[in-house]
C-alpha cells in the first residue's frame, strides 16, 4: 500500500469521527433534557443523522468488500451484506452481526464464490 494514500484515508477517517463526536457532544449540550417532542428535527440534527450513517457506510464497503486492493470473497462480501440488509431493516445490532457471520460461514463452508 501506497504512504500517501494510506496517511490521507487515516487522516479523512480520524477527523470525520472527531468531528461527528465533537459536533454530537455540541448539539447534545443544546438538546432538551424532556426528550424528543412532537416538533420536527432541527436542520442539524438532520444532517448529523445522515453524516452518521454515510460515515458507517464508508467503513463498512471498505472494509466489507475489499481484501486490500482486490474485491474480497465471495462469503465476505455477502455476510457483509447481509449484516448491512438486516441492519436496514432495523433489527438489532447483535443480531445484524450474528446473521453476516452465519451467511460468512455457510458461504465459505459450502465453497461457493467467484
């Protein structure tokens, strides 16, 4: 792997997450203790949630469907995807991982792929 690209993801990867907590941290402080209400969300609050999830997205195609510069296997790709699919459809978190890992399994254990 190249230094510089590698130093430039490090470096977009650590100050996108020092942002988000910073700016979570700031617009928690304004938030109101009573909870959520029936008004619609601020504008910030809006965009945070949407950064949130194209942050967690970016990590999860790197890091999901590629093996260092070349598309991973097949079992990888789709427990990963399996994983983010549940996750979509709002099942918990436990279980989001647990399905990929199975799906992962099953995949490599029967030796399909591409």
């Amino acid at each position: 792997m190249e230094t510089i690209p590698f130093l430039l993801a490090l470096t977009g990867l650590a100050g996108g997450t020092y942002a988000m907590r910073l700016l979570g941290v700031r617009l928690g402080a304004r938030a109101r203790a009573g909870g959520e209400t029936d008004q619609a969300p601020s504008p910030a609050r809006v965009w945070m949630d949407r950064a949130v999830v194209v942050l967690i997205l970016a990590v999860a195609v790197t890091g999901g469907f590629f093996d260092g510069q070349e598309v991973a296997d097949a079992g990888k790709v789709l427990g990963v995807a399996a994983g983010m699919t549940a996750g979509i459809l709002k099942v918990p978190m436990l279980l989001c991982v647990v399905l990929g890992m199975v799906v992962c399994a099953v995949i490599r254990a029967t030796g399909f792929g591409w």
